[in-house]
C-alpha cells in the first residue's frame, strides 16, 4: 500500500502540530504506525490522500449513523451556508433542534447547545454543584468524558491508549474533587454514595462504556446507580456523547428504561459537525444563566451549520423502522464475527450493544477498566496493521469502539468479516 503523500504530510504537520495530530489517539502510536491522511468520505467508505480506499468503522469515532456525506445532510449545510456561517446570536434552526432533541431523548425537558463532548460534560457536572451546593464528582475507572480538568481521573479513551496516568498541568486541588470507583461494581457504588462525608454533588458515567473499548452495564448496577441517586439527593448525569442517538432514538436511557437527571450528547446531533449539548430536567437547567446563577456560555454554541446537519440526521434516524434494520444488520455481522472470534486459536472477547463493538485480545470476560487493561494491546496493534492493509479501518486503540453505519452493505461487512478472518490466522501464526 502507498502512503507516501500520508508519510510527508505528518512530517510537515510534526513541525507545526505536536504530534502531528490535533487529538493524541490519532497518532496511531499505540498500533505501531504512522497515521493515514483523509482526502475524502462517503457512505461506509473513507479514501486517503494517497488514494487507498478503506471500509470505515471508526465513523468519526461514531456520529456518522448515517455513514459519511448523506446527500440530505449535505444539502442542508449547503443551504445554511449559503444565508451565513455564524451569527453570535439566536436562530430558528436552534429551536427547531431543542425542540426535536427534547422530543427524542427521555431525560431532557430542557437543553443547552455547545461546541463540544467536553464542554458538555463539564458545563453539567458545574451545574450539578451549583444546583446541589456540594463539591464532589463520582466517576467511573475508564470511563472518558472529556479532557476537563475533573475528568482526567482514571480516564478512558487516548489517556488510556497513551498509557497516561491522569495529566500534568492538572491542579491537585480540582482533583481532589473527583472520585473514581469501579464501573459495574454495586458493592462499591453503595458503600460511596452513602458515605456522607463525600459531599457527592453528581455521579457520572457512560451507560454504555466506550472508552475503554465497548464495556456493557449490568442493568442491576444501573437501576442501583438511578435509586441511589434519587434517595440521596445527587444528580445523575449520563454521558450519552456516543451512545445518545447511537443505541436508539432516546439513547442508552432509553434501551435500559432509566431516566437520569442530566445528559450529555454529543457530534451525533449535529450530523457530525463540531456540536454538544446538555440538558435535563427544567428544575436543574433554569439554574444556568441567564435565568439562574451558573454561568456557561460560548459564542459557537448552536451554530446554524450544525443545527442544520442534526435535524437533517435526527430526522432521517426517526423514520419508522432505522434502529430496527440497524440493528438486525449488526446483528447478523456480530453472529459471524463472534463464529470467527470462536475458531480463532487466539484468545478473543467480543463486547457488543447495538452497532457498537469492541474486540479484545483476552481470555477473560470484559466487564470493567480493570479487565479491559488485561487485554493484549500488542496483539491489537498487529490485527490493526493488518486490517488496514487488507482495506479495512479501525480504531487505532484496542480500547475504542467500532461502529455499523445504515450505509454499511452486506458486501462492505462480508469483506470485514473475510479480513477479519485472515488476520486472526496471521496473528495465530
């Protein structure tokens, strides 16, 4: 394969960008290559500059449901674009959208539009405390929401990939208020949250976790994560940025019928275009100013483009039948995957909800931060390298998600699953 154009543009883009890349797990360091460049992508495909042609399973780390450059999406940010870019002050298309996101996600009467994940997930854990009047954060080991400074407590996503223990330049002080606990682990959960001294302002988590490669809850811990909560007073936020509008049409609170207080989404609503938002109950979100105290704010927040592109998506993703026939098509792909998975002669664990799923180099079961660090991260690498060669692309992390697209085809997965099925006897060998 040619990646001489992909090999000079790092080099040059090393000289101006650390790392040569504008978020660390695009480096591709822990897979033992140099990144490929994107010229372009459609549908369930991506093509890089030295024009290779991959199946793509990353999905922009998984807001394109839709697969890449859905003629609907993009006529709608053509058009927007053609009346401005960016106004700095209010525009139907965001009332539109709140209106079509409240609509669709069970939890939010409520909304608040900004640019990021992150921004999401810190401006609801800072509400959390204003409305609460209490300081600490719980979260869960691996578990990624975000590079804020409150987050970076045993975090997922490329702080694991890098084998980065939290991150310099964050102050003890603002750590201090953010506790860690294992994810699925009821026992844990209990003794913390009563643990009056804690002063628990909030407990978030992913529902479904991603960042440390697809982990699925137990219902029992979610359900006991929800009455906790609500007996003690705390605010629960779900950090739906990859599961809201990825598991169904109401997210992950919807698949296991739990309402939390608060939620977090993410570039799905916005079709993929720079976009977060949070939201919730209206009894926490009028404490955000202007009507209430907690300050938030930020001049890209619900930019015309990207409220363009989401209700393009969100509409197009609640047509009667989507997450059904997304679903039968993952289905159906995980069945033969799991078969390959099973005749490999190489230990593999394969963790899946929905259209989203993690392969992991291991023997044991995956259920937490503590045994997805058991899985053989030198073995990814090599079925990465592989894959890629063989016109497949995945997430160059073990500990990250790989996603089915309504655009994938059976002759794009009937192609994964032969490649998959090569490299498993190479890595064998």
């Amino acid at each position: 394969m040619n990646t001489s154009h992909s090999d000079t543009l790092f080099a040059q883009a090393c000289q101006v960008i650390p790392g040569g890349v504008n978020s660390p797990v695009r480096a591709c360091k822990s897979v033992g290559c140099d990144p490929l460049f994107v010229a372009s992508a459609q549908g369930a495909t991506v093509t890089d500059v030295d024009g290779n042609e991959f199946i793509d399973f990353v999905g922009s780390w998984g807001p394109m449901i839709l697969g890449h450059g859905h003629p609907d999406v993009l006529k709608a940010i053509c058009d927007t674009a053609a009346g401005g870019t960016s106004f700095g002050a209010p525009s139907p298309l965001e009332v539109e959208l709140a209106e079509l996101v409240c609509e669709s996600v069970p939890s939010l009467e409520k909304v608040r539009f900004v640019s990021s994940g992150t921004e999401a997930t810190m401006s609801a854990a800072r509400l959390a405390r204003g409305y609460t009047g209490r300081n600490m954060v719980v979260k869960f080991d691996g578990c990624y929401h975000g590079h804020a400074d409150s987050f970076l407590v045993k975090a997922g996503s490329g702080v694991i990939t890098l084998g980065i223990p939290g991150s310099p330049g964050v102050p003890d002080d603002i750590v201090k208020n953010t506790l860690s606990i294992p994810y699925n682990d009821s026992e844990v959960l209990e003794k913390t949250l009563r643990d009056e001294k804690l002063d628990i302002a909030c407990v978030i988590v992913e529902p479904v976790a991603g960042n440390m490669g697809v982990v699925v809850p137990e219902l029992e811990f979610l359900q006991k994560l929800r009455q906790l909560t609500t007996e003690l007073g705390i605010v629960l936020i779900f950090d739906e940025v990859i599961t809201g509008f990825r598991l169904a049409l109401g997210g992950a609170q919807e698949r296991f019928n739990i309402t939390p207080d608060l939620t977090c989404l993410g570039k799905i609503i916005g079709g993929g275009l720079p976009v977060g938002a949070y939201g919730g109950k209206k009894e926490i979100m009028d404490q955000i100013a202007p009507d209430g105290p907690v300050y938030q704010a930020g001049t890209l927040s619900g930019n015309p483009l990207a409220m363009a592109a989401g209700l393009a998506m969100l509409k197009l993703v609640r047509q009667p039948g989507f997450y059904q026939e997304l679903e039968e098509k993952a289905d159906e792909y995980v069945e033969k995957l799991r078969k390959i998975a099973a005749d490999a002669p190489i230990p593999t664990v394969l963790n899946r909800i929905g259209s989203m799923m993690t392969c992991f180099f291991t023997s044991e079961p995956v259920t937490d931060f503590a045994s997805a660090m058991k899985a053989d991260t030198n073995r990814y690498g090599q079925h990465f390298r592989q894959m890629l060669a063989s016109g497949i692309w995945l997430a160059p992390s073990q500990f990250e998600a790989a996603f089915i697209s309504s655009a994938h085809e059976r002759i794009h997965l009937e192609k994964a699953l032969k490649m998959t099925e090569s490299s498993f006897s190479k890595l064998a060998g």
